[in-house]
C-alpha cells in the first residue's frame, strides 16, 4: 500500500473498539450532566441537596377531655405567633402548615375550676400519630414534635367525649321533666327572691325555713335547706348567675348552655374530691309569663365513704328575669329521701317573675 492511498488514523482508532465505545458514552453522560445542572430544579452548589427541609406539610392538633373547657397553647418553633386559646370548647381541633424541619409545641392545661379528669394532646399527619401526651390533672404536653418524627407505636386519637367522664350522659335534644310519684313535701307558700326577680314554693315538712342570705359568701341570695344525714343535706337556692359561667355561655342557646355549665359546676364544686358521675335525664326550654328560660335534671351517682346516699337528683332552671344577668334557682335531694323527688316538679312548676 503506497502512503499516498493511506489515510490518516483518527485518535478513536488508536485505542481498541471497546474502550472507544466506552469513551463515547462517558461523553455523553457528562454532556448531560452538565446541562441538567443548570436546568431549573437542577442540582448546583449554591443549592444544596434537594432534599432541604423546607418542604411545607400539614400537622394536625387534636385536644381531647374529660372536661368540657381547656387552655390550649400551641407554637412552631421560631415563630413569632404562637396561638392561645383559653376556655376552649372540647375537642379542640386545627390544622398547621409548617415546614417539614420545624418544630412544633402544644399544650393543654385542665382549667382549675373544671376540677381533674383525663386531658390529652395528640399530633398528626395525615392519620399517623406522631406524638401523644395524656394528663390525669393538670396539662398535657406534646413539646419538640417534627413532622418527620415516626408514627407513635398504638396511638390512636380518643374518642370524642364532648366534656363528660366515662358513665356520665348531656342530653343534646330535648327530653321533658318526668313526673315523679308520691305526693312529696307539704306547701309552705311562694317566696321572693328580690334580687333574682324570681318567685317560687317554699316546703315544709323536713323542710327548714327558707331565708335570704349573703352572696358573695355563699354564691346565691336565697336558699332553704335541711340535713338528710350526717355532713349531707336536700337544698334549694336561688340567686345570679356568676360572670364566669356567663363568659362561657354565648349565642341562641345560651341559656341550655348556661343550665348545662351551672350543673356542671355545681356538680363539681358540691361533691369535692369525690368522684362523681353525672347522667341527664331532662332538658326543656321553660317560659315562664314570656321569660324564657331553661331546665336541666341531672342523677348525680357516687360513692363517698360513710355516707348512705349514693345518688343526688339535682334541677337547675335559668331564667331571663328582666336582670342584666341571668337567674337561676336549683334543688338537690339524694336518694335516701326519695319520696320527696316530687318537690322539684312542684318547684319548677311555682316558678313565677313578679
């Protein structure tokens, strides 16, 4: 072969084909590499990794209790705002849009005045539970929680109680007062609560006398009273309701509201550190002359040591009287003195407005 026929030899022929082959593809990945850099979404230095923690996500707060009011605090770590809720209603439900590396804190605390019972704070994402905290007295506390965190082993949201302890009933339709049987005390005559505006009947029988007392002691301006036995006793009282139950209670049902809260309130406050479990058996709206109002029966069950009474019936009516504030006026009778159960269709039925 003459050198004038020979033709030159290209850089890719003086290696073997395989790795010439090979050179080529590495070529190519590296063109592409090159131009997905600097595509948008591409990876770059000054970007980072994909994977940066910014990502926004949705985190699901739920507060549950025995109680139907708790304080409820929740922040995103780094935030500014952070959001309080005081008396809320339970269950206590909100959706947050953080960042998938942020941190989130809740807390619920069991409001002093609604006494002790279960409070739970619980976080999600999506249906997986990623933190839970449960308090048998003062506050639950989900602290430091992440979006990433992992799914908490058994946990589940709690049930709904709507404020109640396991056992006990609010009534959400209205159920008429039955009419108990027997003939109950002997009539001792109308009353006057001057400062209610209210009128009703008095008893006699095992029945003191009712009398006008003070109530910035004793919470109301009226009451008539006698022992059932040793440090227990059948009651009637009439006053005012109270600026904190009237904060608590607000919209067209407010008066079902307030006779719900005052039931609640009284059934905390009268049986102390005694566990008790109250069951509506009656709830109806009341018009008294045009006054409207509105009555709640509860069966008050529990068990205190020494004591033969194991259940109070206790009614508590509230009534717009033509006051600034809401009257109310309530009975309480345990069941060792059942036969005098009567005495509150007969109380309800007095009611008058002078």
């Amino acid at each position: 072969m003459s050198m004038r026929n020979a033709r030159r030899r290209t850089p890719l022929e003086r290696f073997p084909k395989g790795l010439a082959s090979l050179g080529v593809l590495l070529l190519v990945a590296q063109i592409g590499l090159g131009i997905w850099a600097v595509l948008p979404g591409g990876a770059s230095e000054q970007d980072g990794p994909r994977s940066s923690g910014t990502e926004q996500v949705d985190v699901n707060i739920v507060v549950t209790g025995e109680r139907r009011t708790a304080d409820v605090s929740f922040q995103v770590t780094d935030s500014a705002d952070g959001t309080t809720l005081t008396a809320a209603a339970l269950p206590v439900r909100r959706t947050l849009r953080m960042r998938q590396d942020g941190r989130l804190s809740v807390k619920a605390l069991n409001r002093p005045e609604n006494g002790p019972g279960l409070i739970t704070c619980t976080v999600l994402i999506g249906e997986r539970v990623i933190s839970q905290r449960t308090s048998q007295y003062d506050a639950a506390h989900c602290a430091d929680v992440r979006p990433t965190d992992p799914t908490v082993e058994g946990a589940k949201v709690p049930e709904q109680a709507g404020g109640t302890r396991p056992g006990e009933v609010r009534l959400t339709r209205t159920v008429p007062v039955k009419r108990y049987p027997g003939r109950g005390s002997p009539r001792a005559g109308q009353v006057k609560d001057r400062d209610a505006r209210l009128s009703y009947m008095s008893f006699g029988g095992s029945w003191g006398n009712s009398r006008v007392v003070d109530p910035t002691v004793q919470g109301f301006t009226r009451k008539q009273s006698f022992e059932t036995e040793v440090k227990w006793e059948a009651s009637i009282a009439s006053g005012l309701v109270s600026d904190d139950l009237m904060a608590n209670a607000t919209g067209r049902d407010r008066l079902r509201a307030l006779a719900e809260n005052m039931q609640d309130y009284r059934q905390r406050v009268g049986f102390g550190s005694v566990t008790a479990h109250g069951r509506d058996v009656a709830s109806q709206p009341l018009n008294v002359n045009g006054n409207l109002g509105w009555v709640v029966v509860r069966e008050i069950r529990f068990s205190k040591q020494g004591l033969r009474a194991k259940t109070d019936l206790a009614a508590v009516v509230v009534l717009d009287a033509g006051r600034p504030r809401p009257s109310f006026l309530y009975v309480d009778v345990p069941d060792t003195h059942k036969r005098l159960w009567p005495d509150v269709n007969t109380l309800i039925d007095s009611i008058r407005v002078p």
